[in-house]
C-alpha cells in the first residue's frame, strides 16, 4: 500500500517576484522576500522599490561573482496551480519526487527552481499518484529487505527484555514468602540466565544499538537503490525526462515558459 502523501500548503504569495539588479543596473534574478531581507539588512543592497512589473527591485552594492542573462531567472511569476489557476490552497510539488532526486550528485541537487511547480491539493495528489508507480516499489523492496537483515535478532533481544522484566517485578517480598522448593526453583532461574544484575538496563542498551544499526542499514540499502535507479534510467537526465513526460501528461495548462528544462544558468551572487 503506498504510504499517505501528505500535503502542506501555505498563504500568501509564493513568488514575491522581487528583481535583484547588480551595480549598474543590469537584471540578475528573482529572489524570495527572505533572500532580499537578508541583502538589506547587511548592507549588500539598496531597494529601489517596484517599477510597475517587478513588487520590489533592490540593487547589489558589490559586483557579484556571475553574471546571467538568463530571462528565465528575470521572469513574474503568478502564484497559481498550473493546472487550474487557483490560487486556493496550493502547495509546492516536486516533479522529480524528493525520495529520487535525494541520490543525484551535488551539483545536479541544487538551484532546480524549474523543477518545482506549484498545485492546488487537487492537482497535487493527482501528481503524486501519477509519479510514485515509477519509483515506490524498488525503494520500498529495498528498506524491506536491510530491515529483515535485522529482524531475528531484533525479536530475539526483545523476548528477553520480556524475561528480564518478569525478573524485575518479582519483589524482595515476595522472595521472602517463598518456600524453600520454590527459592530453589527460583535460584536456578536466576543462575541460567547467566547475567549480572545490572542485565536489563544493558539489554536495553544493546536494543537502542540494534535500531541504530537498523536505521544505518536502511539508509545505505536507500542510497544502493538509489544510486542503481539512476543509472539504469539514463543517468540524471533519463529521470529528469522520465517524470517531466509523466507530469506533462497531466496537461499543465498553466505551467510557466522555462520550467522542466534545464537550460537555466546558475548565479552567483556572493
């Protein structure tokens, strides 16, 4: 059963849609009302407020590493589902699904605006059941397998932790009522478990071990799949064309020009 998507919108505008321009005037990129704070508030920049296309424009006060002239960076963008243009209720959808892009290299992980669009919780879930039959099973057949590595012995520790804690709630009390058959009963118990009494807390410690290992294991079988899942679809970009064709099947009526590609250049602006 796939696990339950769950889903997180938020208010306001997405895009703030703010024109960042380096010192003389020449458009860089949009950036998030965040990232323009950040400028102002140490100085980097001077806002020189909107122009009646752009909400704000705020000027670099250095000369940046790289320039770009990309207009895809300099593009308005609404805050609409792609799909139907709602502005209701709308989350962020990755169209190369987090659980897959996690395992591509550094350089391919970062600065993918283009590859995240926005849907209304409608759309979203649409989007979800259309993108997770390429990638669920094999991931999921991967965590299943490094946790049965782990299951006999995580069984067995927790039997005798059950042991251990019968053992500890026979009181001083009550080993006083007993008959001198039943102490001795009660003595080669003790002596078969071979063990200090200090026996429980240690089990617990080697139970904590064992989720620790487990936790471990099921993270490198993650990354083994991962990695595997990349290369036998094409590399990077047999994934990237993978979902970007499953996504544009759902008939994204809205999507901006310059999204699902890659002919975006990077920009380094410190």
């Amino acid at each position: 059963m796939a696990a339950k998507t769950s889903l997180q919108s938020f208010v306001g505008e997405y895009y703030a849609n703010i024109l960042l321009l380096d010192p003389n005037l020449n458009p860089l990129t949009t950036i998030s009302s965040r990232r323009a704070k950040w400028y102002l508030d140490r100085g980097l920049a001077n806002s020189l407020g909107p122009d009646g296309v752009y909400n704000e424009r705020i000027q670099l006060t250095f000369e940046p590493k790289k320039n770009s002239s990309n207009k895809f960076l300099q593009t308005v963008l609404p805050t609409q589902c792609v799909m139907c243009a709602t502005k209701e209720n709308l989350t962020v959808h990755h169209v190369i699904p987090v659980a897959v892009k996690r395992f591509f290299p550094k350089e391919d992980k970062d600065h993918t605006r283009q590859w995240c669009v926005l849907l209304c919780e409608k759309h979203h879930l649409e989007a979800e059941k259309t993108c997770r039959p390429f990638y669920e099973k094999g991931l999921q057949a991967a965590v299943r397998e490094a946790q049965v590595r782990h299951h006999d012995k995580n069984k067995l520790l927790f039997k005798l932790a059950n042991v251990l804690n019968a053992q500890n709630l026979i009181t001083q009390a009550v080993i006083e009522s007993l008959t001198s058959e039943e102490l001795g009963l009660y003595g080669a118990f003790l002596q078969s478990l071979s063990t200090p009494p200090d026996s429980f807390k240690r089990l617990k410690e080697l139970i904590m071990e064992l989720r620790a290992a487990q936790k471990k294991s099921v993270k490198a079988a993650k990354a083994e799949w991962g990695a595997r899942y990349i290369i036998e679809n094409g590399g990077v970009q047999g994934i990237k064309e993978i979902y970007r064709v499953a996504f544009l099947k759902l008939n994204p009526e809205f999507l901006p020009e310059g999204f699902l590609v890659d002919s975006v250049e990077l920009i380094c602006t410190q």
